[in-house]
C-alpha cells in the first residue's frame, strides 16, 4: 500500500475569474454571456444535476440553455435575445469543482442589448405571513403590462429582493416560496401578488406569502377547551378585513338541540388580549414598587447583555386558522355526547367562500374526589399497629375533559 499519487487535497470551490460582456454594457449582439472559472467544474452540479437550476435570466422566455465547456459555461435564453432589451443574468451557488466544492455566494450580470442601461425596477422583502418570518430564497416576478415580459430574481436569505433593471410602466409583481426548487409557482405553495406603476423611482414592497386558492375554508378538527369553549382549526387561513359573526356557526346535538355561540374571537386576538393584560399587571407592579419607600435601593441593576438585532417580521399579524368559538353559560356541552358544528361563509384570502361541517364528540367528564371518607393511613403505620387492618389507598382514575 502506498499514498494515492498527485498533489494536496482541493478544499477550495470554483472561482468565477471573468464575464462577457462586462457588467453594464450595452449594444450586446453576442450569441452567450459567457462565465469562465479558475478551473474545470462539474457538469452535473445543482438541484437537478444539469446546471440548469443554476441560473437565471430575466427577463425569461423559458428555461435557459446551458453549455459547459470544462472551466467555461455559457448561457443563452431559451429562444433569441430580445433587441433594446436590459438582461440581469444571476449565477446561483452550488456550482461544484471535481473534487465535491460548492460556491457559496451568487454574481448577477447587468447588460443590455440597446443603447442604453434603464436603473429602475423593484426592491423588498418577501415574507411567510402565516409563520411570520422571512421566506429566504424566494422567488419574485414583475410581468411587464400590456407585453407580458416577465423580469424575474430571487431573493436572498432574508428575504429581500430586487427585480430588474426595467424601464417605467404597468406591472404585476408575484412573489412566491418555491418549496420544490424547480423556480415555478406549483399549487400549494405560498405566494402573494401586487400591482405597482414604476414612474421615477423605484417601489417598495412588503410580499405576504401565504396560501391562496380558490377554494373556500373548511373545517379540519374541533376540539372543546372546555364545557363552554370550542377550538376551531380551518384548513385555509382567512381574509383579515372580513370580520367573523357568531351567526355563521351552528352547534347541534343529534336530537336537534342547539348550543348558541355568544362571541367567536381568532387564537391571534385572543393572545393579544393576554398579552396586554400581562402588560397591565407589570405595569401597576412597577408603580407599586415606585411608591413603596420602605424597601431600601438595592445595588444598580446590572448592564444588559448585548443582544442579537431582532428579525424582520411583517408588519401584519399572521391570517387565522384557529378560532375560539364561546357558548352562553346556560348552553354548556354535555360529556360524552357528539355534536355537529357548520360554519357558513367562511372567506379566504381571495375572496372565496365555503361551508363545511365537522361532527366531534365530548370527553368523560373528570370524577369528583369524595371528600367525606376516612382517609386511609400509610402501611407503616398499619403495620405499627398490631392486628390493624392493611390500609391500602384506592387507585387513581384518570380524569379528562371539561370542569
């Protein structure tokens, strides 16, 4: 056995050394954008293994054509340039080397093939609404109006974005979470849309992402927090700006009794409600703790800790897709009995209606300890005692359900 021949280990990725053309030029009449590394990469690197998912060109007609020649790998669109048109090419990271190395970061080439480089376009940040966080890696469109062509970028790992360069006029911009990677909105998948007028500056936008369809909300389960309480979870979140009425619930027994709901609330406003309430309580505390002057000062509070800048989150609170339904008190459910809820008109984020129907059943109502027996005394003391009787305490039943 001896040590494999050839040179030191390469840990090191593939090294993007020169574009053509240059970034921002102008009256481009090649038939590629050509990219040339430092050395020869791997043909069958990205999510596909064909270099195809690698990069994009915007405006896109189509996936692109990729040509690989060892340290070089050209770049065309699916059909032919298109005449006075500005082209943003991006080059993603995960190009590999033949020893396994992946880029890590991705370049993007701004040329135009007129006499001329517009600067405008449109900039933001795309978010998970419902998770309320960022969406990294989202994918973004700006679909130019009345010609249908579609700019098209995708975010970076916090979400941000920018579409272009294009001039002025009329566009439809999506946003949307591509969860299977193949750079297409598939049903399913989060997305948002917005129609902005780019004139002399650029817009600012705030993408929500979240599930949109056309069909309705429905109910998937039902729970009973307790005899007067239901815990609603749909399977579709619902538009925020259409408010909830108790009369679009109905809660009956098999014999056509009704339970009458007083008030239906979303989980997110009834967190809110906690939440201030806490805030009041620590606020009166901390005025009590002002007045009281016969506690002596203590020593100085110590410095906080420095802490990480918080995370971008929307500036709307997450759509509903659980609802807290309250009954009257007189009204309350009965263990170990099956109702049917039906809730009507339920809106979701486009505007679509639906009504559906759960049927859910009532647990076993806890057993109440009985306060009026002897209590039994531990077996050491019954066996301390002669001839005395083994004391041996009855066994637990589990309650569950409603108190």
């Amino acid at each position: 056995m001896s040590p494999v021949p050839g040179g030191p280990e390469d840990h090191t990725p593939p090294k993007l050394v020169s574009v053509t053309p240059d970034t921002n030029a102008v009256n481009f009449h090649g038939d590629a954008v050509r990219f040339q590394f430092d050395e020869v990469t791997n043909d069958r690197s990205g999510p596909r293994q064909d270099l195809t998912g690698l990069f994009l060109i915007s405006p896109r007609d189509g996936e692109p054509r990729i040509n690989w020649h060892r340290s070089r790998i050209d770049v065309q669109p699916h059909g032919k340039w298109r005449p006075n048109t500005a082209y943003s090419v991006t080059v993603l990271p995960g190009i590999g080397d033949l020893s396994g190395n992946l880029t890590k970061s991705s370049f993007t080439l701004v040329f135009s093939t007129g006499p001329a480089l517009p600067h405008l376009g449109v900039v933001g940040r795309v978010f998970d609404w419902s998770a309320q966080r960022v969406a990294p890696n989202a994918i973004v469109e700006a679909i130019q109006h009345p010609d249908s062509v579609d700019y098209f970028a995708r975010a970076d790992s916090t979400g941000q974005f920018r579409v272009g360069p294009f001039g002025p006029g009329s566009y439809t911009v999506i946003a949307f979470v591509d969860a299977n990677k193949n750079l297409t909105r598939d049903p399913g998948e989060l997305w948002d849309s917005t129609h902005v007028t780019v004139t002399n500056t650029q817009p600012m936008l705030e993408m929500l992402a979240a599930q949109r369809d056309t069909i309705g909300p429905a109910i998937s389960s039902v729970t009973a927090d307790d005899s007067l309480t239901l815990r609603v979870t749909l399977d579709k979140p619902l538009d925020p700006n259409v408010p909830l009425d108790t009369a679009q619930f109905r809660i009956m027994t098999a014999d056509s009794a009704r339970r009458v709901a007083i008030a239906v609330r979303t989980l997110g406003q009834v967190e809110a409600e906690r939440a201030a309430r806490k805030d009041s309580a620590r606020v009166a505390d901390s005025l009590a703790t002002a007045r009281d002057t016969t506690k002596r000062a203590g020593p100085p509070p110590a410095a906080p800790a420095p802490q990480e800048p918080e995370a971008p989150k929307p500036s709307k609170p997450a759509p509903a897709k659980v609802l807290l339904i309250t009954l009257t008190p007189g009204a309350h459910l009965e263990p170990l009995t099956r109702y049917r809820i039906t809730a009507t008109d339920l809106v979701n984020l486009l505007g679509f209606k639906g009504t559906s129907s759960r049927v859910f059943a009532t647990p076993k109502a806890p057993e109440k300890s009985d306060t009026t027996k002897a209590k039994t005394l531990p077996d050491s003391l019954t066996r301390a005692r002669p001839g005395g009787p083994a004391g041996k305490a009855a066994p637990r039943k589990p309650g569950g359900g409603f108190r």
